[in-house]
C-alpha cells in the first residue's frame, strides 16, 4: 500500500539524516521544505522532497494537502493514561481552597486513584482507558509511555501494566511502558516506607520484568513521597532487572533528585517545575532529557519548568503531557505546544523541536519516529489549512487538526 501526498504546503521537522534528540541553540532550528511530497510505503516514510522532484509513482492512494502542512505525530514521552475513575471532587476542593499536597495529606491524591484502580477490574480500567487513548491519538499522538503507579499492590501494578501491554498491542501507536511502583506510600504501610520499598523490589518488580511489562523504571522523588535514598534503591533494582530510568523529579522540591537521575543514566528526567543552578550543572554532558509538563503546571498552578535557563544553558529539553486524574486530566500535545510558547517563552520551532524528535528521545524512539526521516514510522499529522506552523501554537486551543495518519493508515 503506498500513500502519496502531494502540495503539502509546508512539510515540517525534515531530518534527511536521522537525529537522536536536538539541543540548545539547534532547537531553534526546525528544517522544513515548502511545497512538497511526501511518499509513505506500507507503515513507513519512504520518500519526501519538493513537488518539483515529484518521482513519478502509480500511488495507491493520493492525498492532496494544498494549504496544509504535514508534520510528525507528536511524541509524549510521559502519561499515565491507564487510571481508574477521576478526581474531580478534588479539583472542586481545591477550587475551593485546598492545596494539592493537603488533599494528598488527608488520604486523597494517589492514594484515591489508587483505591478506585485496585478495585477495579482489568477488562474494566482497560475499556476506561480506550477511549482516551483514541482521544490523544486524534489530537495527533503516534508515540505514547504510559507508566503505571495507581496500583500499589502487586496485583494492581501488575494489572495497570498488562492492560498498557495490550494498548500496546491492540493500537497503531508506538508504545513504551514504565513502572513506577514508588509513586506514593500506601496507607497500610504509613512509617513502614521500607517495607514498601521491599515490596516494590523484591515482589512486584521481578514479576514485572518476568511478563516483560516494563522499558522503563520510574519513581516519585519528592518530599513526603519518596527521599534520594529510596530513589536511589529503587533505580539501583531496576538495574538488576535492566529498566533504565525515567523519573519524576522537582516537582515541588528541588534536592539533588536531578543529579542522582544523571548518575544512574536516566533516560529522562521529568517536571522540573523548579530548578537549581546545580541541577543545569548536572544535565550538561549528559544523556538524559528534561521533560516540561506544562499542562501539570497550568492545572495545579505551579511553576512552569524554566525552559530558557535550560535551553540557554546548551541543554535539550523534551515536552509531554503528564496525563493523569490527579494533576493534568488532559493528554492534549497541541495544547502543551501552546503552553510552552506562551508561558515557558519556547518558540515555535523550539517547542515542535521538543514535541517531537525529543519526546521520541525520551521513550528511546528516535530512530523510529519525531522526525520526517526515510524509514521512519508514517506516523503523521495532517493540519488544516493555515498560515504558518507558529499559527499552531499561537491559535491556542483551538484544533488545527484535519486528519492523522498512523502507521500509513489515515485514522482519523
Ligand atoms: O506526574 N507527580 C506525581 N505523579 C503525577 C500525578 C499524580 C496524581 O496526582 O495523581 C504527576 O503529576
Ligand atoms: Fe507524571
């Protein structure tokens, strides 16, 4: 099957050589070709270039985007898309005054999506998470991770990442999967943090890595969750069982978790909501990308992640979505892309940079997809018809979005 779409208007993030991720001042660079071609074979970007160039082929299919721009899907390197119920009394609550971490005090937070996922069956939080997985796939995802975390027992772990394995399996989209047992202390081991942690380690961790349900290792490094020390065991375990880690870090409280990600060669560190000097210090050199979740930052009105001092400073910088019940019930790229421009001050170029060929670096997937590369996944976003590209984060909120083609097929 071969899809060939013509007078695409402008064809966006065309790497004719294949990138990991891009950093500080090349982020600033987004390489484009204006009225062209773009040839997908079976699931696969076979050809692209200028209409002028335009090869002659007998497509099966031809799809004209005059006025359109065509871009990669976008890349969100960190969900946690699998959950049970929802929690909006506590948004009201903290409408109403709450702070998120008062609520998360008395019992609520992860802990109250952690109740409702355990009391829950598989088939059930599966076809809960389904119609938010087709909903991120419209809204032009083609790469997701999806992290468990909402379970905290064994059972319940190991039932969040089976139904992410069969998302994985049942959907076009690129899938990475990561385990974040260490997301919250259940009640029934208050002062007991350790033998949580034996839990998480010596129980559930190695049922995971023997169904093979997890890439990634997570863990929520922050104060009243989880301390350098047991984030340091947490990843030191993940090792044993080769999950490189993904964490969260600064979220609230910036102590060093940054670092400690870059020592255990953390694929990514995520939030970063707040930021020490010494923290730049310790991505510099490194392998790991900073993850901005600004839609977090809007819903719970935090701090946005200083993405200038980050980028200024020669670094990369990736952006996702944090969707979850608790602080960022949306899974909207599009909106993210906004955010970042309007309230991190990223450009155009720089927050598409990091949307896409750097999210796809944060789950590991840059050869495989973020950027227009000969064979790459045909994981593509058809816009409508607009302007510019900067029209899409500048038009915020509204969907720019004409149709979406995952693995060569036009889904939506
Ligand atoms: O990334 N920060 C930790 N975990 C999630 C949200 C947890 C929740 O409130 O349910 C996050 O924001
Ligand atoms: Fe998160």
């Amino acid at each position: 099957m071969t899809t060939l779409i013509t007078n695409i208007k402008e064809l966006l993030q065309v790497r004719e050589i294949s990138i990991e991720k891009v950093s500080g001042k090349d982020m600033q660079h987004l390489p484009t070709i204006k009225n062209a071609f773009l040839l997908v074979e079976n699931d696969m970007i076979a050809d692209f270039g200028d209409m002028t160039n335009l090869p002659n082929i007998n497509a099966d299919k031809i799809i004209d985007a005059k006025g359109k721009m065509v871009l990669p899907s976008w890349c969100d390197s960190h969900t946690h898309i699998v959950y049970a119920g929802n929690r909006e009394q506590e948004f009201v609550d903290r409408i109403n005054g709450l702070t998120y971490e008062e609520i998360a005090n008395r019992g609520g937070g992860i802990l109250n999506s952690a109740k409702t996922l355990q009391n829950t069956t598989e088939d059930d939080l599966y076809q809960q998470s389904i119609p938010r997985v087709k909903e991120v796939i419209k809204l032009g995802t083609g790469a997701i991770e999806i992290k468990s975390g909402y379970g905290l027992t064994t059972e319940a772990e190991l039932k969040m990442l089976r139904v992410a394995k069969r998302i994985q399996k049942d959907f076009p989209v690129l899938v990475k999967t990561t385990f974040l047992g260490a997301h919250a202390l259940p009640l029934d081991y208050k002062n007991r943090k350790d033998d949580f942690l034996d839990l998480v380690i010596d129980e559930i961790l190695p049922k995971v890595a023997e169904e093979n349900l997890a890439d990634y290792i997570d863990v929520f490094c922050e104060k009243g969750y989880f301390s350098l020390n047991d984030t340091e065991r947490i990843l030191e375990a993940g090792k044993v069982h080769n999950l490189i880690p993904k964490i969260h870090v600064n979220q609230f409280n910036a102590f060093g978790g940054v670092a400690l990600g870059v020592k255990h060669n953390a694929l990514s560190v995520d939030h970063l909501e707040e930021l020490n000097p010494e923290d730049i210090t310790a991505l510099q050199g490194s392998n790991t990308m900073p993850v901005a979740l600004p839609s977090c930052s809007y819903f719970l009105s935090i701090p946005y992640t200083p993405a200038r001092q980050l980028i200024d400073a020669g670094l990369p910088l990736a952006l996702a979505t944090d969707y979850n019940p608790g602080s960022t019930p949306s899974g909207n790229m599009n909106f993210v892309v906004s955010t970042a421009c309007i309230k991190m001050k990223m450009t155009p170029e720089e927050a598409i940079n990091a949307a896409t060929i750097n999210g796809a670096y944060a789950m590991g997937l840059s050869n495989q997809c973020g950027s227009i590369t000969k064979g790459k996944k045909a994981n593509l976003i058809v816009t409508k018809e607009i302007p510019s590209y900067g029209f899409l984060p500048y038009s915020f909120g509204n969907n720019h979005i004409d149709s979406v083609i995952i693995a060569g097929n036009v889904i939506y």
